[in-house]
C-alpha cells in the first residue's frame, strides 16, 4: 500500500500538533524526525527527545530498503501487531527454550535462517533477542533495539551501537513493543524521497 494513501485521523494529528507545540524537532533530519516525533508519539514520553539514538544516513538506506520490499522480522506478537501495514516475520510460536539460549533468542535464530540478509529487525521486546541477531551475520537493512527492562536492556543497546550495524536504539532501559513499532511505522509512513514531507 502506498503510505501516501494512509488517511490521518484527526486525534492523530492533533495528538502530534500539541507534541509538537511542546517539543521542537524541527531540527532533525526528515527520518530522523519521523522516527523521534512517532515513538514520543506512541509513548507519551518527551525524554525520547534525548534518549534516542540513529543515523540519518542509515535510516535513508532503511526506508529505500523497507518500501522495495525488505523483510521485516519482530521478536513478539505484539511488535507485529503494532505494524498494520506491513507483513512481518515472527517465529517466537516456533522457538523454544534451554539451558543456554532463551526462547526469545532462538526465536530470532529461526526468523534469520527463514529471512536471510538485507532485512529489518524491530526488537521491542527481549535483551536475549537482541543479544542473540548480534552474534549472527546477519546484514540487516535496519536493527531497531528497543528492548525495555532493568536486566540486559541498557547493555544490549549499548552493544548494538558498539557493533557499528546501522540501528535506532536509546541509551536507558525503558522502551517496548509500542515504541519499537513506531519507530518501524515511521519510515513505513514516511513518503518516499522524491515526494514532500506532509
């Protein structure tokens, strides 16, 4: 579908008329701004304002990669159902779990053997996720990590951006599946290049 189709509703866009009275992003880079602008959207939390970290150029290859087709992979059902307009991968019904490798890792695993390289990881959910698309090689278009908790959380984040793949992260521990579909939602709804910003 294409996402200059997508009628606004109006809460939606009164929603982002006041974040935008009370936070200046004009600033930003155009996918830079999409993405911050949807995840304070989706969480109420202005302090993504500051926690978030990316890179324009990356997001550029991301959104070409994301509207030519790429896979996208969720690590939870509920990232996947955050993302209503865009098939993904989740294959955490078919992992199971060890005494080394979570469930959620194994689940990340089997998506990479059944997708490949070149696609986008939205991970909102588990650390063990995380942690385990980074020991694999993989080749990803996108990895958005913004898995949430106080164990692991801060530290997988903080792997992924020492690893040099390119990402959207945020430096705390907070973060979840609602954010971590929104960051995805925003290069889905983001016009394509050659069109204006809305």
């Amino acid at each position: 579908m294409n996402p200059a189709a997508r009628v606004v509703h109006p809460i939606e866009q009164e929603s982002f008329r006041r974040l935008r009275a009370r936070l200046d992003t004009s600033h930003l880079p155009p996918l830079t701004r999409a993405v911050v602008e949807r995840v304070i959207h989706s969480a109420a939390d202005p302090e993504y304002a500051t926690d978030l970290v990316m890179a324009e150029d990356d997001l550029v290859t991301a959104h070409a990669a994301l509207h030519a087709g790429a896979p996208v992979v969720v690590d939870v059902e509920v990232v996947a159902a955050g993302i209503t307009r865009r098939e993904t991968v989740c294959r955490l019904a078919d992992a199971r779990s060890g005494p080394g490798p979570t469930r959620s890792a194994h689940a990340v695993r089997l998506a990479y053997e059944e997708v490949g390289p070149g696609a986008l990881w939205v991970i909102g959910c588990a650390p063990t996720a995380l942690e385990e698309l980074l020991t694999l090689d993989a080749s990803p278009a996108l990895v958005i990590g913004l898995p949430v908790g106080f164990v692991g959380a801060a530290e997988s984040k903080a792997a992924l951006r020492e690893s040099g793949l390119p990402a959207v992260s945020n430096v705390s521990e907070k973060g979840g599946s609602a954010v971590a579909a929104a960051a995805l939602n925003a290069l889905l709804y983001h016009p394509l290049s050659s069109e204006e910003i809305s």
